[in-house]
C-alpha cells in the first residue's frame, strides 16, 4: 500500500468508538525498514503520534487503537525515538551514504499489516526498503550503489 493512500485516514479508539484523529504523516526506522509510527492531526493544538506496535489494526476505511491513552503527544517524544517527527522521510531528499542525490520521498509502499517498508518512492525512482541506512532532520540516507 501507498502512504499516500493512507492520508486523512480516521484513527478509532476501541475502548470507546471515537475518532482520536487523523492520519498526517509517517515516520520510519531502518534495520529493517519499517513503519515506526504514525503522525496524527487532532483536534485542537498540537500533534500526536501512535506508535506502530500500538496499532491495533489498519482496515481500508480506519486504524483501530486499543485506547486513546496510547496515543502520544510529540513533545514527549525524544528526536531519539524513530517515532519522533525528525524521523518522517516525506518530502525529504535521499542521499546515498557516499553524498549521491536520489531524488526526493514522495511516498512510502509498505505493507499495512506489518509496517514493513517495501519501497521508498522518488520522483526517479523506487528505493528498496531493505537499502535504507536512515532518516535525519535533513535527508534520508541509504546504500551506495555497487
């Protein structure tokens, strides 16, 4: 599945049936590639993050959470923790770990049961998810072609 595909997507509570949010953006951890959480826009200020391994389930019309309290606003998370905003690759530029300019991130194909990460899509070219090295405040990095 296409991130893309998953934006603006409900995420429910399960406890009590209510929308808890949105879904805004993604971010990733590499080793293996995969969905490290999910970036949420809810109502009111600020942003929220559920954790992948909080997801319950992720149907086609929602994301299901087990409760509410699972979901956590960003300014708790440490940039250290793949959930933390730094670490959405989104929009940013894919550098090889040699400097080489891959095009940018314009969407993530990824499985939906697993958050494996099975492409990073550029605007040049589809990445596999097994070559991503990481994801900074800046560019996504990955492995240098042999």
């Amino acid at each position: 599945m296409l991130f893309t595909k998953v934006l603006g997507r409900d995420v429910m509570d399960l406890t009590t049936a209510e929308t808890v949010g949105t879904v805004s953006a993604c971010t990733v951890a590499p080793a293996p590639a995969r969905i490290a959480g999910l970036r949420l826009k809810t109502r009111g200020r600020g942003r929220r993050t559920l954790a992948w391994g909080d997801v319950q389930s992720f149907g086609p019309d929602a994301v299901a959470v087990e409760a509410a309290d699972r979901v956590r606003d960003e300014k708790t998370i440490e940039p250290g923790d793949h959930a933390h905003a730094v670490h959405d690759p989104v929009g940013k530029p894919v550098l090889t770990e040699t400097g080489l300019v891959k095009g940018t991130v314009r969407d993530i194909e990824f499985d939906e049961q697993t958050g494996d990460i099975s492409h990073l899509v550029t605007d040049e070219e589809q990445i596999p998810g097994t070559e991503l090295l990481g994801v900074g405040s800046y560019a996504v990095v990955v492995t240098a072609p042999s």
